[in-house]
C-alpha cells in the first residue's frame, strides 16, 4: 500500500478510536444536544454507524469479494431520520461496538485488497463511479466535520 493510502487509513482511522473514547461518557452527556437544535452525541454516532454499515456491505465488503457494488444514491435527509430514530431505539453501548466494528471491517477489507484493486474505479448500481481513495477522502472529511463540534463539546464539560 503505499505512503498516501496508508495515511488515508490512519485519518480513517481516527472516526473509531475517537468513538472508543467516547464510551466513557455518562448516558445522560449522550442524549445530550451539543448545541440548541443540534443532533444529540448519540444521534451523530447513530448517522456516522450507519452509513459506515451501508459503505460497507454496498460498496467495500463487496469489492472485497469481487462481486458488482450495489451503492445506490439515497436521499440523505431520509436516511438520517432513520439514523436518528436507530439511535433514540438502541443502547449506547451497541451503537458504539457497531460503530467501532464497522469502521474497522472497512480498514481491514480495504486493508488487503491490492493497489490494482484500491486504484480501479467500479459502478455501483446506478452506473455512478465508486473509487475508494475518493471515498475515504470524503468520509474524512464527514469524520472532521462531526469529530471537530464533538470534540469542543466534550472539552467544554471538562473544563
């Protein structure tokens, strides 16, 4: 694998280890909003699980096995509902065992697959290009932007 890629994997990373620490926190900081009208800890960790879970058994897991990704694109508002909703169903403690799981299935499946593999372009369902150092860069980027607010949030109650 080379250089960039294995730092694109470690950014990756973060998202999981970020999460792990987060365990420690008491049920009543993660039904909390980090902000008036903002989603609650619980509700961002819920949204960021699942669409690893959809990446996943889509679009990676798939190319893991050689077989055609199934992405389709999903009206993101809805898709969010249904996370929010999973989070206010669901204990804390499954949420973050699956969030953390995910991730690491996707790290360890993407871990294994060649350069040929990483660098070839695939067509999900719709016909749309799927390219995983694409991918990874923007869930980087969606990582940081729920990371960095979780983050401030967090600091703010220890201080």
């Amino acid at each position: 694998m080379t250089n960039e890629m294995e730092q694109r994997i470690q950014s990756f990373e973060e998202w999981g280890l970020f999460v792990n620490k987060m365990i420690t926190l008491d049920e009543k900081i993660w039904n909390a909003s980090i902000e008036e009208g903002k989603w609650t800890i619980k509700s961002i960790v819920s949204h960021m699980m699942l669409w690893d879970q959809y990446f996943y058994e889509e679009a990676i897991r798939k190319i893991a096995l050689k077989k055609q990704v199934t992405l389709k694109h999903l009206d993101f508002d809805e898709f969010n509902c249904k996370a929010i909703a999973y989070g206010n169903s669901t204990e804390t403690r499954e949420i973050v065992e699956k969030a953390i799981s995910y991730r690491q299935k996707i790290i360890n499946d993407i871990s294994v697959l060649s350069e040929e593999q990483i660098h070839q372009t695939y067509l999900d369902a719709e016909g749309n290009v799927f390219y995983i150092p694409q991918y990874l860069e923007d869930f980087i980027w969606h990582d940081q932007h729920h990371m960095t607010p979780l983050k401030e949030y967090i600091s703010s109650l220890r201080a």
